[in-house]
C-alpha cells in the first residue's frame, strides 16, 4: 500500500448538501481528483474498514477505470466485500436494490446520469445509503468536510481486476464479487408486475419500442422486454451501452431523443414507445402521435398503480417535488391519498418510503419510482405502463383522455435556459424573490396573483428544513409558474421555467398546450425580465 499526499484544494466545485459530484471528464482524470474525491467518501462515512459496499455505473468514458481505481482504494481502506457489475456496469436503480437485497453498507454509483459522456464531456461519482438511496444532507455534508481537510489517501498497488468474468476474486484481504448487473433487477421487476398480461398483450399485436440511448439501460431492456417479455429484438433502439452514448446526449427528452419523437408521430408509430437515460433512473413515455408530459405520467401511474400486482393493495400515499404539476394531488384527493410536495432531490422522498408514508413518487424532469427501491427507476416506469396498457386494453391516447376526463388536465411545460451566466442569474432570482410578498393581488398577462412564496420544506420524518427550493408565483383559477436555478450541468448555471395551468371544461382538455400556456409564458417575462437577466430570447430546451 502506498500512501500520497495530495494537491491544495482537491475537490474544486463539490458543494455542501449534493449527494455526489459532477464535473468534467477531464476534471475527474486529473492527477489525484477522483481519489481525493473517494477518500472523502470513506472519511465521511466513518471509514471503509469492515463493510461492503456495491459498485457500479452506466458505462460512460472513464467508467471502467474509475471503478478499478475505487477497488484498489477499498482493498487499501480495509473493506471487507465489493460487489460490482460485471464490465463494471449497474443502473441506478439496480445498483440501489443490490445495496438493499444484499444488505450492505452502501454503494458507489459512477455516472453524470443524462449528461453525455466522452472524454470532452462528463463524469460523476455519488454514494447511496444501506437503504439504497442517495446520501443524506448529514452524510453528503460530513462528505463535503472531508474534502475540505483530507490529507492524502491510501490506494493499494495491485494489478486490475477481471470485471468480464461473473465470479469472485481477492484483492489484497477484499472480496471482489463480480455480478450479472441484470438478474437480481429483473427478477425484482417480476415480483412487481404481470409479465403474463404483458406478454399476452405484445402477442397479441402491439407494438412497442424502447429507445435505450446507447446508455446502460440496453442490457436490462434487451432482457426483460425481449427475452422475458418476448418483444422483438427490433423494438429496442441502441440497445448496446457506449463510452460516448453514441455521439447523443442521454436524457429521455423531445429534444434529445427527437429520433423516437418523430417515429411516434410518422406513419409507422408503434401503440407505445418509451426511452431511459444514461444511467437508467428516468424515462420518457410516448404513444401514437403522442408525448406523455412526466407529470401526467406519473399522475396515470398513481391512479392505475392498483393494477399491477405489486401494487393491487393500493397505495400508503404519493409524493411529487414542488416544481411537478398537481396533477398528482387531484389524484391523491380524489382516492383520499396523503400526498406530499418535497423539494428537488430524490433523497428527499426516501425518509417518506422507508417510514411507510408513501408507496409512489416523482419529478417532473422524467423521474419516477416507489418503495421497491430507493431511486427513480426508468424501466420500472415502461413496465408499469405496459402493465396497464395490457389490463385496460386501451390506448396511451385513451388512457390519458378517460383520464383527464376525471381529474381534469393540468397543462405544464419546463423551459430551460442553459449555460446562462451564473452571477446575472443569480441576481434575477435575488431580486425576484425579494419582490415575492408584494405580487399578490398585482395582474400579469390577464391573470391575476393570488399567491407568491419561496418554497421551504420541514422533513415530516425526521423534522430537517431545507430552504431557498425554488420561487412560486400561484395564480386564480389554479395556474402557477415556478422559477429554480438547477445545479445538475457542468457549465454555468440552468434556469428552469415551470409554467402549468388547470383546466376541468371538457370541450378544452385537447388543446395545444403552448396556447393553454401563452398567458403563463408572458406573465413569467413580466414578472422575472428573463430576456434582460439572461440575454436568452427564448429557451433552449421545452419540456
């Protein structure tokens, strides 16, 4: 073993309270950063010495050197067992339902999740609780501390570990155990849902098609839909996991995967199409000439959830994140379900799933899951919808229309304003938030304000407050515009847009939603100067 002394300043960019950290390809390759970065880790956790830990990622360039690099560090750091993908591979969600079936003391999981990948792109590097889930505030705090006054690190000088042979070696006193990245997962899916009705329903003539964007998800869809489920091999798109995605940008999005977009909408659209992200947790949902907003989908999910059979005995309670529509809470209300608004963040939905509260959650950014694991769960979506789709018999369009038949539709849309210069930004929403308390009563673009806060959140679990979530401006009649910075690029800072609007008129629910939303999209110019602050004329990305 050999131990290093490291350079001033190590973790440049790792802030308090993230559950992980993103940065640049190169950033991670520097001398000494993806070290310092684990050895922080192991510091903040109490040391790695005597546990076992899960090891995995989604493929992505760097992936397969970094996790060999964080096996000689746990042989050096004293753990006991480290189980690992094979060819170092996991999903999201299958590396939190490892860390759960094996009961072991947490893992780490190595992906930028939908950023792209490549050796000019990004890399991440996060660690996920013995409940599966991402790290907590204390623990990601205590993290962020250690990098602050690490020291050096110990590394173990040993040649690599065969990661392409399922089976179990030694490093220096540590167990390395190699695993099918995809059996324990699917076997799960299994116990969840009606792989018979499923099955019937593909037999029966519909068409589907899976869009895996070159990302890790390709293995466990070429498993579970094409071997188990007995879709043809045809019907899964870019199923084979790539260093670079394949030149693409892996984020299940209109935009990104306009490829499937446009087959949903042309001549030949199969009955549904679906996509997941780089490293498996979310999912995009289409139908014929249709896209599926996430917050519809995850709102069809609570109220359909009872059909599949993991879910037959009905739901403890849902939750969504504060910028997700409330189409989720007309559903909660109508079925007398507890629901609950949460900040950003999946961490945040745990607490709620391991005291029992909650059975389902999601964000609006194509994130959604329930208490089989501790993550969002891309494919676990696709089958799910597959499942209802094959009991009710009907069609994606159908579907949503009985749907907002009963609930009525809230109109939404995300607009994102990316790499916009973090300091002016920042100052538009510094300033917006001071002028929140006096908007109410004040009209924007015909509407008129009947409520304006900055979201906090008090954790009913275990009583923890988060502050500064994101600003709401709620408007009569149910319609409300949210504005957050996100954190999750590696350049410069992303404004979001959240724009929604309620409407029970059934001669209105099919109309296109940027006419639904032409109002909120002028109001939140009146409100925020966005044009001004950002120097952008419109977005780069709608959602």
């Amino acid at each position: 073993m050999k131990r290093l002394a490291i350079p001033t300043d190590p973790i440049a960019g790792q802030k308090p309270g993230t559950s992980g950290l993103r940065k640049q390809t190169k950033v991670f390759m520097g001398p000494h950063y993806l070290e310092n970065f684990v050895q922080s880790i192991w510091n903040g956790i109490g040391g790695a010495g005597g546990k076992t830990f899960v090891l995995g990622g989604d493929g992505r360039y760097f992936n397969d050197r970094a996790a060999q690099v964080i096996l000689r560090m746990a042989a050096a750091s004293g753990a006991t067992r480290v189980i690992v993908g094979q060819n170092a591979l996991l999903s999201t969600p299958a590396a939190s339902n490892l860390i759960r079936q094996r009961g072991t003391d947490g893992g780490i999981i190595l992906s930028a999740s939908h950023n792209p990948g490549g050796p000019d792109e990004d890399f991440g590097v996060k660690f996920n609780m013995p409940n599966g889930g991402p790290a907590p505030k204390d623990v990601t705090n205590r993290i962020y501390a250690a990098t602050q006054s690490l020291r050096g690190y110990d590394l173990l000088e040993a040649q690599d570990v065969d990661l392409s042979v399922v089976g179990e070696t030694v490093l220096d006193q540590m167990a390395v155990e190699v695993v099918d990245p995809v059996s324990d997962y699917a076997d799960l899916m299994e116990t969840l849902f009606d792989f018979d009705a499923i099955r019937a329903y593909l037999a029966s003539g519909a068409t589907i098609a899976f869009d895996a964007m070159h990302a890790v998800t390709g293995p466990y869809a070429t498993e579970i839909l094409g071997r188990r489920l007995g879709a043809p091999v045809s019907s899964i798109l870019n199923a084979v996991p790539l260093p670079d995605f394949g030149g693409g940008h892996p984020d299940p999005n209109p935009i990104w995967a306009k490829p499937l977009v446009d087959l949903v909408m042309g001549p030949d659209a199969p009955d549904f199409a679906a996509a997941s992200d780089g490293d498996g947790d979310r999912n995009m949902i289409l139908g014929k000439g249709l896209y599926v907003t996430p917050s519809d989908s995850l709102a069809v999910l609570a109220a359909n959830a009872h059909l599949a059979p993991g879910y037959a005995g009905g739901l403890a309670g849902v939750a969504r994140s504060m910028p997700t529509s409330r189409a989720l809470d007309r559903v909660a209300e109508a079925r007398g379900l507890d629901v609950y608004e949460t900040p950003t963040g999946w961490k945040f939905f745990g607490n709620l799933l391991d005291a029992g509260r909650i059975t389902l959650c999601g964000e609006e950014s194509a994130g959604t899951g329930s208490d089989h694991v501790r993550e969002k769960d891309g494919l676990w979506a696709v089958l799910l919808w597959l499942n209802i789709l094959a009991v009710k018999k009907q069609s994606v369009a159908e579907i949503l229309q009985e749907h907002w038949r009963e609930f009525g539709r809230n109109y939404y849309s995300r607009h994102d304003y990316e790499a916009v210069d973090a300091a002016r930004a920042s100052k538009m929403m510094d300033g917006l938030a001071a002028r929140l308390p006096t908007l109410a009563g004040q009209g924007f673009a015909g509407l008129t304000v009947a409520r304006a806060d900055e979201f906090a959140y008090d954790d009913p679990v275990d009583g923890s407050h988060a502050a500064h979530q994101g600003l709401r401006v709620d408007f009569e009649g149910g319609a409300r515009i949210v504005f957050r910075l996100s954190g999750t690029g590696t350049v410069g800072a992303t404004l979001r847009v959240y724009l929604e609007a309620y409407e029970d008129d059934p001669s209105r629910l099919n109309a296109d939603a940027d006419t639904a939303l032409a109002a909120m999209i002028d109001a939140a110019e009146a409100i925020a100067g966005i044009r001004d602050h950002t120097g952008r004329d419109a977005p780069d990305v709608r959602t």
